[in-house]
C-alpha cells in the first residue's frame, strides 16, 4: 500500500522551526521534525539544537550514523523539499543558535574517481618494483 504524499516545505519554512519546542531539520531533500525525538538522542540534546531549522545531510553522513537511526528517521517525517522553492538563507534574526541555515542540496553519495582510486595501489607496486630492482642491480655490482 503506498504511503499518502507528503507536502513541500521550502528551506525557508524549514528555518522557522529552529527552536527546542518547534525544531525541524532537512535530511536528503526531506524534512523532519525532531522535537519529540532531541531529549531521546543518543548524543545529547546539543548535538541535535545546533542544526534545528537547516539541511543536516553533511553533517549526519559525516558522523555515520546506523541503519538503525537512518530508518527511524521514517518516524519524523512531516514533509519533502520543494525543488521550484527559491534557496535563501534564513535571516539571523530567524535563528537563535549562531549557526545559520544552510542552503538545501541533494549531493551523489559515495561518487568515485576510478582513475584517483587506483592510483595509490599502481604507486605502490611500482615503488616496490623500482626497490627490488635497485636492490638486485647493486648486489650485483
């Protein structure tokens, strides 16, 4: 049974709830509110009152959260980023904590250069030929 559509927030509508009381975040082109959820954060109501009211994508891949806490986020949901909306930063004013809002991106995840990733390796093996090499070229000497 699919789910029922959910709105379009822009990043500016998402600045607003920037409180403890009233706090969303955007996480991969969707909103979610995490009011009821920042005193149950395994790390600390801080960590999350820092990010209330912008895009958390960078910040929540970085810190590598489980397949647990990526599936849970399914309970907060409340909306999906509208892509016509125009992208603004939030005014300071909107925003108690210094942190301002971020500007609402969808970035691939995990892309690659298959050039740079063999690079490495090649550099390696090559430097360990080169040693050999030398080494049989000056005992023979």
């Amino acid at each position: 049974m699919a789910s029922t559509p959910k709105p379009l927030v822009s990043m500016a509508e998402v600045a607003k709830h920037n409180r403890k009381g009233d706090a969303w975040i955007v996480y991969n082109g969707k909103a979610y509110d995490v009011t009821n959820f920042m005193e149950n954060h395994p790390g600390g109501e801080d960590a999350i009152m820092g990010l209330v009211g912008t895009d958390v994508t960078v910040e929540f891949d970085e810190i590598g959260h489980s397949d647990m806490a990526v599936s849970q986020m399914a309970d907060f949901l409340i909306a999906e980023m509208d892509p016509l909306a125009k992208v603004v930063d939030a005014p300071s004013s909107a925003k108690a904590a210094p942190t301002p809002a971020k500007r609402y991106t969808v970035e691939p995840k995990n892309v690659r250069n298959e050039e740079s990733s063999l690079l490495v390796p090649l550099l390696a093996v090559a430097a360990g030929v080169a040693a050999t090499v030398a080494y049989f070229y000056l005992k023979r000497r």
